[in-house]
C-alpha cells in the first residue's frame, strides 16, 4: 500500500536543473574548502622522468611544488615592482607576499586559495587606480590565472567551469558595484584562464580515462586468470575421470566375481563383495555425473586411452617433425606409476615442448626424466631463441596448467629462465610406494 500527498507539484525541469547545478557548486568550492589537501608528491616512473640520474629521481618528485613556489615569486616581484599603489618600497614587498599567499596555498587549501585570491584581489583595487587592467594588478592578474589553473589541476573539471564562470561574473559585477572604472581586464581574464583552463581540462580528462583503462586492465588479467584456472582445473578433472573410471569398473567386476572364485564362500563374504560393488558402481555413477556438470557443449570424449610415458616417444617424434630438436634422458629404474602421475607428467612434457616451439623456435631442447626412490622427477629445459626466427605468441596459459597438475599431486615445480638466456622447467612428484604382498609359507 502506497501513499500520496494531495497537492504536491512536482519541482520543474529548470528548478531542478539549477538545483543540480547549485549542488556541485557546494560540492566542488564550497564545502570543506578549506580542508587540509596537501599536494602529493608526483610519480617518478614517467617516460621522462625515468630518464634522469638516480640521484635526481627522488627530488624530481616534487616538481609541481617547485613550479607553485617560482610562480608565487615572480608574482612578487610584479607586485614589487608595480608602482600604481604608491608608499614607500616595504609596502610594495608587502604586497607582494600578499598576493604570493594564494598561490602557495593551492600546495594545501586549493578550493580555499581560489576564494582567498579573489577577495585579496578585491581589497587591492580598492586602494589601487582605476585604469583599463583594473579590477586586475599585473600581480593579482598573473595570481589569479595561476591559482585557478593549479585547483583545476587539483580539482574536478565541474571545478574549472565553476572558477571561470565566478571570474568572469567578479569582473563584471564588480566595476558596476565600485562605479568609476569599466574593468578592461575581464575580456583577457576571460581568455586566458578559458585557455589555461581548457588545457588542464584536456589533460585531467586524458589522465583519468588513462587511470580507467589500466584499471580495466587489472581487472580483465584478474578475470582472464579465474577463467584460465578453471579451464585449466575443468581439462585435468575431464581427463582423469577416465582412470579414475577405469580403476572403479576393474573394483566393480573384481568384486562381482570374487565369490565365484571360492568354493562355497560364506555368506558374509559374498554380501561384502556385493556392498563393494554396489559402492564401486554408485560411485562411478556420480563420477559420470560430475564429469557431466564440467563438460562443455562442445566436448568430445577420446576414443583413444589417456596417454602415458610409455607414449613420449611418441610425442617427441612429433615435435621432432615441427621442427624442434629435443633428446630424451631417463635415469632411475623405470616402473610403473599411478596413472594420474603418468599422465600428469605425459601433460606437463607436451605443454613444456609446445611452450619451447612457441617462445624459443630454433632453439634446442632436452627432456630429463628421472625415477627416484620418492617419486618422479621431470626437467624440461631449452636454449635461448633463435633471432632468425621470430617467437609465436602464446595465451600464457601453459604455466598455470602445469602448476595445477602438480600442486593437485601435492609436488613442486619452478620454472624461469636459466643464466644462459633458455628457459627450464623442473618438476617433481610425489610418489608413495606400494605396498609389497607377503609371501606366503611354503
């Protein structure tokens, strides 16, 4: 149940349009305008910047305040120097500093040295003479423009269109309000900071869309590395399902045949080979069911069984004919391992070569694999490119793939280039021993 109020009139567009407009100018130069905004220092990683000595680097960092600090001297001196207020020289550096005072404000106050220029400005020319740059001094003229080109480098672009519109209407205002002089420096006001402020506009406009786009950036990579992740984690779940579905169909039928296989086997023993194959068959049923969940629409099973290391030499013949050279070593006792870890590591081989067709095309490579008493060991390490052959860019998923494989085989892996300019990838994994069947006495 909704209530109305009987009378009320909506607010018109233009009454709205102006409260809007009131709005961001308490917002931009009235509210908290004397709050205390030091100036930061300026980034030091700029294309020019990064070009000075390293002693240099940090002190250039303070630029802009050096550039506020020699523009409030030369307004001293113009002020010192102009002679339409008369008295004696101390009043003149006097005045100097007064109109100076603006302009190093903007380094901590920058809404608040806007107002503080233009009533400084106003108790000046009350004393000055009324010529044709009145209500503007040469000092409080080349202050004025400065501070307002300073906020607006501070500021919002709102900001500078509020400071030109209220120079503008002082100059204008003001002269009719004093009488006796026609303000002849409104118009060239009116030019310059509409230029000055033009151009900090362009380049504020240019530095937050800048800011934008390698935010969008951050987030993009972020998301492009999620999405690679669960790509990556979605193709090994996809490729083990069948060892795993290979091991749970050998329990399932071991189980069904085992009473066959003993002669008048007990009851108890046959309603435990039937729970185990009724669990074994459950739960290749659920495995099914979550391969299904992760399987995309256009994914096709192999026909063919998930390869092994029984299958590198297969593989490097391959490479072989794509124009790699690549020579295989293997040390320790071969044997059989799980077939998670064969065809984990048949993965990590093939992505490491590809990665060395990629990035390093001529370049030789060598296949290390090693059976040690704790698991399996694996280096894959190649030369440094060939410079007539230029590299194929990559997605840069290679990596991730393989550190997934091994951190889901609980192994480590490092991977970086190596002092003679290749690139190596060594790997090892875990392997707990099986267990050895007691022989029985004769």
């Amino acid at each position: 149940m909704t209530e109305t109020t009987t009378g009320a009139t909506p607010r018109p567009p233009e009454l709205r349009m102006a409260s809007g407009l009131m709005q961001s100018l308490r917002d931009e130069l009235i509210t908290d305008a004397f709050a205390y905004r030091p100036l930061p220092p300026m980034r030091t990683d700029g294309p020019l910047v990064r070009r000075l000595p390293e002693g240099i680097r940090p002190k250039a960092a303070y630029l802009p305040h050096a550039v506020v600090v020699v523009t409030a001297f030369i307004v001293t001196m113009l002020a010192s120097a102009d002679n339409q207020y008369g008295g004696p020289p101390v009043q003149f550096v006097v005045l100097g500093l007064l109109a100076a005072g603006p302009v190093l404000m903007t380094l901590v106050r920058p809404a608040g040295a806007f107002w503080v220029v233009l009533a400084l400005t106003t108790a000046l020319s009350v004393f000055s003479d009324r010529n044709l740059s009145w209500p503007w001094s040469p000092s409080t003229f080349v202050a004025t423009l400065a501070v307002m080109t300073f906020v607006a480098m501070r500021l919002r672009p709102r900001a500078a269109a509020w400071m030109w519109f209220i120079t503008l209407l002082y100059g204008v205002v003001l002269p009719i309000l004093v009488g006796g002089a026609e303000g002849g420096a409104v118009a060239p006001m009116a030019f310059f900071s509409a230029v000055a402020l033009l151009v900090v506009t362009v380049r504020n406009t240019r530095r937050e869309a800048r800011r934008e786009v390698i935010a969008e950036r951050e987030v993009t990579a972020v998301e492009r590395d999620r999405r690679t992740l669960l790509e990556e984690r979605t193709t090994i779940a996809r490729e083990l399902h069948d060892v795993v579905a290979h091991h749970m169909s050998v329990v399932a039928i071991q189980a069904e045949a085992a009473p066959y296989r003993v002669k008048n086997p007990p009851p108890e023993l046959e309603a435990a080979f039937a729970t185990i194959r009724e669990n074994a068959v459950a739960a290749l049923t659920e495995l099914r069911r979550v391969l299904g969940v992760v399987r995309s629409a256009d994914y096709e099973a192999p026909e063919a069984p998930q390869p092994t290391l029984a299958s590198l030499d297969g593989l490097l013949a391959n490479v072989r004919e794509a124009g790699l050279r690549v020579d295989k070593t293997v040390t320790g006792a071969v044997r059989e391992l799980p077939q998670g870890v064969e065809l984990s590591a048949y993965r990590i081989i093939q992505e490491a070569l590809s990665n060395s067709l990629r990035h390093a095309p001529g370049a030789p490579a060598e296949v290390e694999v090693s059976y040690v008493l704790g698991g399996l060991g694996i280096r894959v390490v190649n030369g440094p490119a060939d410079g007539d052959v230029p590299p194929s860019p990559g997605a840069g998923h290679g990596i991730t793939g393989m550190r997934e494989r091994v951190a889901m085989l609980e192994g480590e892996m490092t991977a970086g280039e190596t002092g003679a300019g290749g690139y190596e990838v060594a790997v090892f994994i875990p392997v707990r021993s099986r267990p050895q069947p007691e022989e029985e006495p004769a």
